[in-house]
C-alpha cells in the first residue's frame, strides 16, 4: 500500500513537528509521528534537529536491532512484594528533561515486536514503563518500493501515527543542510546546478544498481573532498558513494572548482583588477557563490557583498567574454545574496549587511527592475 500523506521536505518536516512540539508543550496533545522517505533522505537528521531544538537528548532506538525483551528490560524479583519487576531499559527516557525517542526502522522491524510498539506509541508506555510527558516519539522507516528490507505497514500501527513522506528537495537541502554545513563548494556547486542527482534511488533501481546518490551519500562525498588529497583514491572513494555514473559527472565539476581563484585572493584585489579573477563556468560561479556566503561574517561583510553583487554585472564587467554572455548572471547573484542574508539574521550582524552601501545599491537595483 501507498503511503497517502503530504511530500515535504526535510526542513520543512522539522517545521512541523516543532509544531507538534508546541501542541504537545501548551495543550498536553501528545501525538506520536512517522516519517517515511527512502534511504539516505534525511530522516535521522530531521530528529537530530528536533533534539537540538528542544534543548533535550536524542533517544536513537533502532528497532531491528532489538526483540520485546530488550524494550521491557531486565526482570528482578522484589522479595518484598514477591512480584517480578522490571528495570528501565537505558534507551527509554526516564526523567522529565526534554528527549526525543526516535524509533528508526520500524517499517523493517520484526512482526513480534509490533504489539510492544503500538503500547509505545499510542499509550507511551512499555509494561509499567512510562514514556515522560517532556518526551516526543518520533518513527522513521523505508518502504518495500524503496528497494530497503520493509514490512507492509498493517492499519493498527498505521493508526496510532501522524504521517509525513520527507522527499530530497535541493533547493531546501542547499539552504537547510548543505550550506549551514559549510558541505564542499564542488558538491554544492555540482547539485545546484545537477538537482536530479541528488536522489537517484529511483533511477539506479530501475537500472538495477546497488549503489545510488542520496543526500547522505554527497554528505560522505564532501568529507572526501575535503581530506582526501590523492585524486585517484578520491575517484574510488566517490564512485563508492554515489555510483560510477554519477561519480564521473561530479568529478568533472570538482576539477573545474579546484582551478578556482581562491577567495582570499578574490577578496584582496583592487576593484578595478577583480572582475578578471571570476570563472566563467556555472560551476565555477556556483562555487565561487557558496564560498562567499561561508565566508560572511562580522567583520567581512563588506568585501564578500560586494564579490556577491558583482557577479550580476559581470556582462558588463567583461562584454568580450562569450561564455558570461550565456550564464545566468543575476540570477546567481540574486541567489546568493538570498543566502548572504539568511546568514546574516541567523549569525547577528544583519546590520552591518544592511548599512553596506552595495547593499543599498543592490535593492534599489532591484526596486527599479521591479523584482523587489
């Protein structure tokens, strides 16, 4: 059976259950939640997230690595009462602190463990253990179409959860993940401008290969980038992440951002000498875009806008040049003083972006264009 819930992304998942959260906080409606979503689509990050929001302790329960017995804990007898007790397993939250207690794989859990799980998450209790009120229970699991070992997911487990489908969205995985991440300029650059290779489960199926991209996999891709030096391994390392394929497209991309100015460099010349130093790749500007906004902050608001906004005018700024002439120029530099000011309202010194006198020209730019 289909999953019949609304596609969202992973950020916007988290929305809502920290809207749950606050439900739960202000009224006492305790919900359980469930996210499906193929292998490697964000899942786990989204109840990290919603850990670190909270303030409280993620409770990682993987649950086809457990049986009943591991759920309830270990019995002792209490010789007063001469009854059978139960010690709280250590993977169940027991205090009043804020937790979140993610049930990952429970679509691929054992049917034995089932009726254990439906106490947990309908009653928020396992025997007499009793889940906190402070405490969220969140579920994620795979689908049989997802290729991943998976049970249908039978009506009475359906019916004691609030479902959402997390989806890879680039747009919101550049935004949300990748960029806050400080991910490798190659990766984001290959993504922004190759969406379709963010997720290709669907496509490497079909195929019938084993490996395929997802957003954790170009997570691994960027860690290889950074600290891989040898460019054959490196091409090894990446082919075992995100497929043969895919790997040779990316790699391409990554040659064309090594050959970068850098951005000290870029930063350090004289306005009249720095248009020469931009690529005239997409790839490249991509990159180049992504390694600015990484390298706003406090103190280097000025010089970094100012690359930002420069990069519009670049027609202007090098009309002999035939491949700027076909890029989508303002459109990229539109892009990232988007991300420029998400950061700076995130990071405190929104202020100093805005009394930037670029800044200023660049939203009266806007005004008059009639795209602000």
């Amino acid at each position: 059976m289909s999953v019949n819930a609304m596609k969202v992304s992973a950020a916007r998942a988290l929305d809502v259950l920290k809207a749950g959260w606050r439900m739960q906080q202000e009224a006492g409606v305790r919900y359980s939640w469930m996210l499906h979503g193929r292998p490697g689509v964000g899942k786990t990050q989204v109840a990290e997230a919603l850990a670190r929001h909270l303030g409280g302790r993620l409770y990682d329960m993987r649950l086809t690595q457990i049986d009943t017995a591991d759920l309830r804990g270990l019995p002792y007898y209490d010789h007063a009462t001469r009854t059978t007790q139960w010690y709280r397993p250590q993977d169940l939250p027991g205090d009043d602190a804020p937790a979140v207690l993610f049930l990952d794989e429970i679509t691929a859990a054992s049917p034995l463990i089932q009726p254990t799980v439906y106490g947990l998450l309908q009653e928020r209790r396992v025997g007499l253990h009793r889940i906190p009120d402070a405490t969220m229970i969140v579920a994620a699991g795979n689908s049989v179409e997802d290729g991943a070992v998976a049970y249908e997911m039978g009506s009475a487990l359906s019916d004691r959860l609030i479902h959402m489908v997390v989806v890879a969205d680039p747009t919101d995985w550049l935004r949300s993940f990748a960029e806050p991440r400080d991910l490798h300029r190659a990766v984001m650059a290959f993504i922004r401008a190759r969406p379709d290779m963010l997720e290709t489960l669907a496509v490497s199926m079909e195929a019938g290969h084993v490996i395929a991209a997802t957003p954790r996999s170009w997570e691994r891709v960027s860690e290889i980038m950074k600290h891989v030096a040898d460019r054959e391994a490196r091409a090894v390392m990446i082919a075992g992440a995100v497929g043969a394929a895919v790997a040779a497209d990316f790699l391409r991309v990554a040659d064309d951002v090594a050959a970068l100015v850098s951005i000290e460099t870029l930063l350090a010349a004289p306005k009249g000498r720095r248009a020469a130093l931009y690529p005239e790749t997409l790839h490249g500007l991509n990159a180049l875009t992504y390694g600015l906004v990484g390298w706003l902050g406090k103190e280097t608001v000025g010089p970094a806008l100012d690359c930002l906004i420069e990069i519009g005018d670049l027609r202007d700024l090098r009309p002999k040049s035939q491949a700027l002439a076909q890029l989508p120029l303002r459109e990229l530099s539109t892009a990232g003083m988007e991300l420029a000011i998400e950061k700076a309202l995130k990071d405190g010194f929104a202020d100093k972006l805005i009394a930037h006198p670029g800044y200023g020209a660049y939203r009266d730019r806007r005004h008059a264009e009639g795209l602000a």
